[in-house]
C-alpha cells in the first residue's frame, strides 16, 4: 500500500497530508512532483490543499494541465483511489473528474474554522469507516469553497448518493447557518459515479491528532486504508 | 498580431457575490439607480497566425482553458487592425 501526494507550486498543505500518511496512519508515502508523468506503484494519491499556480485564472485552472495530471487521470481510470483536498478538490472539478465547480465563498471572506459534516454516504472507499449520520469535525480555509453544479447534476448526485458530506451544525442538522461558504444543497464533498475519486473542501489531515483540536479526519484517513487493505 | 479581447463572466444562473457586495456600496453611496452588478474578467491577448481563424483558435483557447464552461460565459472580440503598442 503506497501513498502518493502530488505538489503544484503553492501547495501548503502537502506536508500536512505527508506527516498524517506517514505518522499517523504509518504507512508509505512519497511526495510526487507535479512535473513527474509516472504515478505507477501508488495506490492513493492526494492533491492537496493550498494555492497551485497562485490561483491565477481560476482556482485550480493551471494545476489541471501540470504534467503529472494525465497520469493522475489514467490512475483515476484504472479505477484507483484519488482524494482532492480543499485546492485538490479545485483540481479535480476542472479536470472535470468530478462534477461542478467551486467558487467564490457567499460572504467572499476567506473562511478558516472548525467545521461539522454530516456523513451521508459511509459507503465509499472514503468513509466506509463512519456510520451513516455520523457528525464529523474538521477545519476549512478557503475563499473559493462555494460548491455549485447545474440542476440536472445535483439531481444526479442526490439520486446517486455521492454527496458523501454535507456542512452540518453539531447536532447533525443543516442549518443555514452551518453553511460556511453557501454551498448549494450544504455539499461539502462529492465522490465520482465510480466512487474511487474523492473530493471536499474540509481538511481530514488537519484533523489527524488531538493536538490539532479534533481527530475526526481519521475516519475518513483509516476509511481510505481499509478499502486499500480489502482490495489487496 | 491581433488584439483580442475575451470577457469572462459567471454564468447569469450563479450567485455573482462580488458584484452583489458593489451593487450595496454603489446604492449606498447614493446611486439609487444601478441595479444588479456582475463582475467579469477581461483578458486581453495579442494573437498571431492565421487571421482568418483567429476568433475559432481563441474560442478553443476558452474551452479548454481562460473559461470554465460549468460556471461561465465568455465573448470574444477580434481587432485585426489594431496596432500593438511595444
């Protein structure tokens, strides 16, 4: 089992996904240079968070035509696992890996804070490890997390069931005021039809220790082993 | 060289949450009268080759990268006469 994750110039949150592979979960892990055009021998990658290309044009827009995308596309067509952290999950949207688009917050402050998930599919390769409604915490930082996507698609994922998290308040209810940057329908993270390409704006390796305030992202982290471990 | 000028713009059906927050300010500095404000990009290129198919390899440029066709709209406007300041 061997973890990959890819840095883009402006990546700042590679070494927190790196520390929580590697320390906390205890398992291999290489960084991956976004000019590589190999990501053979890995089992999961992740595109981290942080600002790729400065988030000029779009946020994500560049990262999509690094080098090493074609190879993360071909390893998400061979049916292997890919995660997209907050800019990852920017990148997998204008790779069009996964649906819709992200845009600027509602309230166009860049949010950085706790927040609360409500798990709404625990049947994925990425949170087979929580029970259905199970209320995560973890923390955001974005200014361009607002998740919209066309009627016909939300449609789509809804009938799907690959609206795997929603903004949720503690209690596991989504209230307007749970929703930290007006994603449509609270979506904090959509899954591909296939359900081996993962993304979402909240932080799981922020979300690793209890130094770092919650250690609920190990759900979602040991979710990710134990799919890799059954496939094995 | 032709000077082109591609706007960019969210799609009509999308929150413009910036262009909300100006329209506020305007009316709240006394401009009663403007209504709804979006708020774009504007990319402006000098684009060589062939004059004749300029605007379909800009259009192509859009496609693939300047916009993204889930959440915005783009025109594009071709001067081929315009002179290119150094």
């Amino acid at each position: 089992m061997k973890f990959g994750v890819v840095r883009f110039p402006g990546s700042n949150c590679d070494q927190d996904a790196y520390h929580a592979i590697a320390d906390v979960l205890r398992q291999p892990v290489d960084y991956i240079w976004h000019q590589e055009r190999s990501v053979k021998g890995y089992d999961c990658i992740v595109l981290p968070g942080g600002f790729s290309y400065g988030d000029y044009l779009r946020t994500g827009a560049i990262a999509r035509f690094s080098p090493v995308i074609e190879a993360v596309i071909e390893h998400a067509q061979r049916g292997r696992l890919l995660i997209g952290i907050c800019n990852g999950f920017q990148v997998l949207c204008e790779t069009h890996l996964l649906p819709g688009a992200l845009v600027r917050n509602t309230g166009l402050k860049f949010v950085c804070r706790q927040v609360h998930l409500r798990v709404e599919n625990a049947s994925t390769p990425f949170t087979r490890g929580a029970r259905p409604g199970q209320v995560l915490r973890m923390p955001i930082a974005h200014g361009e997390g607002r998740y919209v996507a066309d009627q016909p698609t939300l449609a789509a994922l809804r009938d799907s069931n690959r609206i795997v998290v929603r903004y949720c308040d503690a209690r596991g209810e989504t209230t307007p005021e749970s929703n930290p940057n007006g994603s449509v329908d609270h979506v904090a993270g959509v899954v591909n039809e296939s359900l081996n390409v993962f993304g979402l704006m909240p932080h799981p390796e922020r979300a690793a220790a209890r130094l770092l305030g919650s250690t609920d992202g190990r759900v979602i982290m040991d979710s990710i082993v134990r799919a890799l471990r059954a496939a094995v | 060289m032709a000077q082109v000028t591609v706007h960019i713009t969210l799609k009509p059906t999308l929150l413009d949450a910036q262009g909300r927050v100006v329209q506020n300010a305007l009316n709240s500095l006394g401009y009663a009268e403007v209504g709804q404000v979006r708020i774009g990009k504007l990319i402006a290129m000098e684009v060589g080759g062939d004059p004749a198919t300029v605007g379909d390899r800009v259009q192509e440029m859009c496609d693939r990268l300047l916009a993204n066709p889930v959440i915005e709209d783009y025109s594009i406007i071709v001067d081929e006469s315009a002179e290119v300041a150094l």
